[in-house]
C-alpha cells in the first residue's frame, strides 16, 4: 500500500516538473521562468527524497542538500540579474 502511493506520488511529481518545464520553455516573462526554475528544484528535491524512501537508503541525502543549497544560489542569482542585469558588480579601479 505505501509503495504504491510512494510510486504514485513521484509520477505526480514527474508531471509537475515537466509542467514547471513547459512554463521556463514558453514563458511570458523572466520572472515566470524564475519561478519555474525554483518549482522545479524543489520538486525534484521533494522526487529524490522519495526514491530514498522507496529504496530504503541514505545515499541520497547528500543530494538532496547539495540541489537545495544550488537550487537557492541559482534562485538568488537569477533574480539579481532580472533586477540588475548583472550578476557580480565589479567595482572599477579610480
């Protein structure tokens, strides 16, 4: 009964992300597609977190903190640009 809903609940997660995909692909604007980046970081950290339980192992938590720290970093980044269109402001040497 529990790996059912398990394996039920990840192919439902395989739809949102490919949902949140169509969205950074056809987007209206950057902000949207922002968005979708981050609904799909968190949807595969929620996929991974799941196959962990299905396969009863630890092996992938690691992952799991490494695509949030990235998926945050991206997020962050990503909307930098969007405000300022630059990344990394570089001071000039007067």
């Amino acid at each position: 009964m529990i790996n059912t809903i398990l394996n039920m609940s990840l192919f439902l997660f395989m739809i949102a992300i490919a949902l949140s995909l169509y969205r950074v692909i056809k987007g209206p604007s950057l902000p949207d597609r922002a968005i979708a980046l981050d609904t799909i970081g968190v949807n595969l950290i929620s996929a991974i977190a799941i196959v962990s339980i299905v396969l009863k192992t630890k092996a992938f938590l690691e992952a799991i903190l490494i695509l949030g720290i990235l998926a945050f970093i991206g997020t962050i980044a990503f909307s930098k640009y969007i405000e300022r269109g630059v990344i990394v402001e570089r001071k000039s040497a007067d």
